[in-house]
C-alpha cells in the first residue's frame, strides 16, 4: 500500500493541497485510492464549512496524476508536467462532500495514452454510492 509521503512525492501538489491518502490498488489500466481529507477542517478547498462536489473533480484529478506517477516510476522515468485540458460527461449527485461518513474511495481507469496526453474516466463514492463520476483529459506541457 502506497501512503501519504510516498504519494504526495508522486504528484505536484504537497501538504494539505495533497487530498489523497493512500493508494489501495493499481496496475497498469487502474488505481483506487482512499482519502479522509474531505472531513479535515483545513482542507484548501473548504468554503465557509463546505466541500462542494465540484471539488470531487480534484481528487479525480490527483488519482489520474499517481498513476501516471506510479507508471512512470515503473519504467524509471519521472511524469512530466500536464494540465487538466478537458472533462466531459460530469455527473455530480450530492452538494456537500464534507457531510460524508467514511472515507472517499476515488477510481481512475486510462482510456487512452499517447505520449504524454492521457485520457481517463474517474468515479468517486463513499459508502458504495457513486458520488461523482466523469472523463479527464491532461495534455502534457512542453
């Protein structure tokens, strides 16, 4: 299991700006992490004691950003820079994450990789209902 430091180390944001906890499982297609950051009250992406689930897009974000971390480290090599260039077929079923019980188990499956640009599809739940869901796309900068 893939923890905090060793995480936060894979992806370009640290501190309390790296919302994922741990990582569960990966392979080469897939990762599942877990993450308790949206019930901490010094959560960067707080406002005024709520965690809007627009927010849950980040944390999608940041599972995509660990495993092509992790990948890149599988072939000793370091992931390059990239930014969130798209997200298609958002569905967003709850207001307020900070109002969940439990954890947030946040997927990212690739769909599609081409050099550096990198298209996945991302769920996040919490206790087995399907919170958030979407495709990303990341363009790698140059």
């Amino acid at each position: 299991m893939i923890e905090d430091d060793e995480l936060c180390e894979l992806i370009p944001h640290s501190g309390s700006m790296c919302l994922l906890q741990r990582v569960l499982e990966w392979d080469e297609q897939r990762i599942l992490c877990e993450s308790l950051s949206h019930k901490q009250r010094d959560n960067p992406l707080l406002r005024n004691g709520c965690l809007s689930s627009i927010h849950a897009l980040e944390y999608g974000a940041q599972a995509m950003a660990v495993h092509g971390g992790l990948l890149a480290r599988k072939r000793g090599e370091k992931l390059r820079g990239g930014y969130l260039a798209a997200l298609r077929e958002v569905k967003l079923r709850l207001l307020d994450l900070s109002q969940l019980q439990g954890s947030l188990l946040i997927e990212a499956v690739e769909l599609m990789s081409e050099g550096g640009n990198l298209m996945y599809s991302f769920q996040v739940t919490a206790n087995g209902e399907q919170l958030v869901t979407g495709r990303a796309t990341v363009i790698e900068t140059r």
